[in-house]
C-alpha cells in the first residue's frame, strides 16, 4: 500500500483564506502588497507562539474587536482604548479631589492623572482653603457641600474642567466658569433608591427614638421593655405625607406601602391617574397634607419657589404630634423657625440630612435639641450608590480634561 504524504502545515494566513494557486507566500511579498487597496497597511493579528485562540480573542470577542497584542483595541478607535493615551503622560494633568472616592474611580483617574486630596477628609474645605487647594491644579472634583464661587474659580488660574456628584451644580457659579471657558459637568439621577432607603430610615428612628436609646443604654441606663421612658410613635397605619412627588418621593412610597401607611401627596405636576392607583397615592393640596400628615416628607428640587417652603406658616399647620424629615436641599426648610417650634413642643421631632449651611455651624440650635436626628448629607453612602457616583463623575471629568486637550490643539 502506497503511504499518503504528510501534508505540510499551512500558514495561519492561508488558513483563514481561500486557497489561491497564484498567492505568493507571504514572506516574497513586499511592503507595497501588504496594503489594502486605498494604501493603508493590512491588519495583521500576531498571538504568541502557543496562546491559542483564547488568548488572541479573549472571552470569544470578535477578531478586530480586543487583541493580546494590541491591549487599546483596534488601533486605539476601540470603545475600551486606553484612556492614559488619551492625554499626554508628559504633562500630567493635575486634579484636586476635594473628599475621598470609591478605590477603583480612584485608580482610573490615577492612571491619567495626578491627584490630591483634602488632607483632612472628615471636614468640609472652607471658601479659602479651597480657593488655596485648586491654584496650579488643571481640574477640580467637588461636593455638593463645596462652594465653588468666582473667587475659588479666579483662584484656579489653569482650572480646565470643574466635575461635581450632584445633579444640579447649584453650588457652583455657572457664569464665573462659562465666562472662562471652564466646562461644568454634572451626574444623571443615580441615587434615588439610596436616598429613598435613608428617607424611610430616618423615618423610622426619630419616630421609635432608636438614636435616643442607644446614647441611653451606652451611658448606663436600662429602662426596661415595659418602660414608658422611650415611648415614641408607631409607624404602621400611619399617614405620610410627600411634599414633592418625583422619582426620590415615589421610591418613598413605594416603601411606606410596605408598613400599611396612608399616602398622601403634593406636587406641581401631579401623576398620571393610573401611577397614583397604582402606588395607593391620594393627591391634595400642601395645607391639607401638613394638617393630616403623621409625617412629613420633604422631596422637592431647590429654587426660587421652594427656598423655605415648610417655614413658619407651614410648621404652624402640623400637629404637634408630627415629625418632619428632610432629604431634598437644606434651604427647603427654615432651620431658625423649625428649632423654635422643636423646642417649644409645637412639633414632635425631626430628621435632617441635608441644612441651610453645610457643614452644620456649630452655633446652630439642631444641635441641642434631642428630639432632632441630623445626619451627613450621606443619602448616597451605600457602596453601589457611591461607587456609581464616583465612577460617573471621573469618567466626565476624563472626557472633559480630553476636551480641553483637542481645543488646545486646535486652537
């Protein structure tokens, strides 16, 4: 029997091609043959010798999509290009971060940049400070607690991008930046579920004066389960009332179904008929809600219209039984009017996570009264909330820092 010739392996070129008898081999071709019809050099998918095909298409991409080779994709145009290339490693751009973020946004805004932070990141910076922090710095990460006015902004003589974690930049001056050609970038709404969760939570402990009890046992004192000592207000069945209805006020609501809570609401743009049926809401005018409500639910965006709606006159029509809780915008509520009707018993309590002046003054009367429960501004501090915000607002301020870079150029 006559053997069969061993066939010679192909070249992986000729493999992903259809035979051709004319073809040269690839190593009689000169420069010129190597290029595609319009002069531009071939692509060529080089893998080290024994990666295998996993390691040439890692996790099955598709072959121009990621490469071993070429880690930035297809020549740099992939959606997942390195971003370091993006800017110029030579001149770094400097960044100040005004309080510490999520590891990994961290780490991404390192790989393009230097970066600092607050020195002390159990405390807000103040006008000066941050007006001392941002001069020589090319872009700024802020809070909504960071002032950025005209004169920290004139105080950043080479600012390029100024990116906050809010989504209005209500504390930033708009004109001062525009008239510098200073982008702004803000986040879309990320942390309604976040906020909502903290709303109920606070909800919850001023009502059963959960904060009240723990300083009581901390500091030796053990009423008892059949003590009248921390009675507080039970919370099923009870009437909640939302001033403001938008995504953070329905996610509320949502929640309050689950403790059989009657559900009221106001808001300038009332919902569809079939989403109040559907969330068990009973729309009514602001008198009427502060006059029924056990509680009062404050969710409402911060503008002319708004700035110290629950003042006074609104504190006034409560009962004195109600409790009062603030996750929107500080200014919402008039703080002096609010501690005057806490401590003359006018109003059962209060839950705050957001002031009028951020950080809370240490003169401030909240501070001394034990029937308010203050809180951070940290309606955004689970992991997954936080970690969103953080990633969102490097990744704009990368774009904005390449911006910048391509006007430059251009210009």
């Amino acid at each position: 029997m006559r053997r069969r010739a061993r066939a010679r392996p192909r070249a992986r070129a000729a493999r992903r091609r259809p035979r051709d008898p004319g073809r040269r081999p690839r190593a009689d071709r000169g420069a010129a043959a190597r290029r595609g019809p319009r002069g531009r050099a071939r692509r060529q998918h080089l893998a080290p010798r024994g990666a295998g095909a996993r390691a040439r298409y890692p996790r099955g991409a598709r072959r121009g999509r990621r490469h071993a080779a070429h880690p930035g994709g297809r020549h740099g145009r992939g959606r997942r290009r390195d971003r370091a290339r993006a800017l110029d490693p030579l001149t770094r751009p400097r960044v100040f971060v005004t309080q510490p973020i999520a590891p990994r946004a961290l780490e991404r805004l390192r790989a393009v940049a230097d970066v600092e932070g607050n020195p002390d990141p159990l405390r807000i910076l103040d006008r000066a400070g941050l007006a001392r922090a941002v001069g020589g710095r090319d872009a700024l990460v802020c809070l909504v607690q960071d002032t950025v006015d005209a004169e920290v902004i004139a105080a950043g003589a080479a600012l390029r991008v100024i990116a906050t974690m809010t989504i209005t930049p209500e504390q930033i001056d708009l004109a001062a930046a525009t008239a510098r050609g200073i982008p702004v970038t803000t986040i879309p709404p990320m942390v309604t579920e976040a906020t909502a969760d903290l709303a109920l939570a606070l909800l919850l402990a001023v009502a059963r004066r959960v904060v009240e009890a723990d300083g009581l046992v901390r500091a030796g004192v053990f009423p008892g389960a059949q003590s009248c000592r921390l009675e507080g207000l039970g919370v099923s069945g009870r009437t909640l009332g939302l001033v403001g209805c938008g995504r953070v006020g329905r996610a509320v609501a949502r929640r309050a179904r689950g403790f059989g809570m009657r559900l009221l609401y106001t808001d300038p743009r009332p919902l569809a008929p079939a989403e109040e049926a559907a969330l068990d809401l009973h729309p009514v005018a602001l008198p009427e809600l502060l006059g029924e409500a056990d509680f009062v639910s404050v969710h409402v965006p911060l503008g002319p219209a708004t700035r110290h709606l629950v003042g006074a006159g609104a504190l006034a029509r409560m009962r004195p039984t109600a409790y009062l809780i603030n996750t929107s915008r500080g200014p919402v509520v008039d703080e002096a009017a609010l501690a005057e009707a806490l401590a003359a018993g006018r109003l059962a309590g209060a839950a705050l996570d957001v002031f009028e002046v951020e950080p809370l003054p240490a003169d401030s009367p909240l501070r001394s009264l034990d029937n308010c429960l203050l809180a951070p501004h940290n309606a955004n501090s689970s992991p997954a909330a936080a970690h969103r915000v953080h990633e969102n607002t490097i990744r704009n301020l990368i774009g904005g820092l390449k911006n910048a870079k391509r006007r430059e150029g251009e210009g």
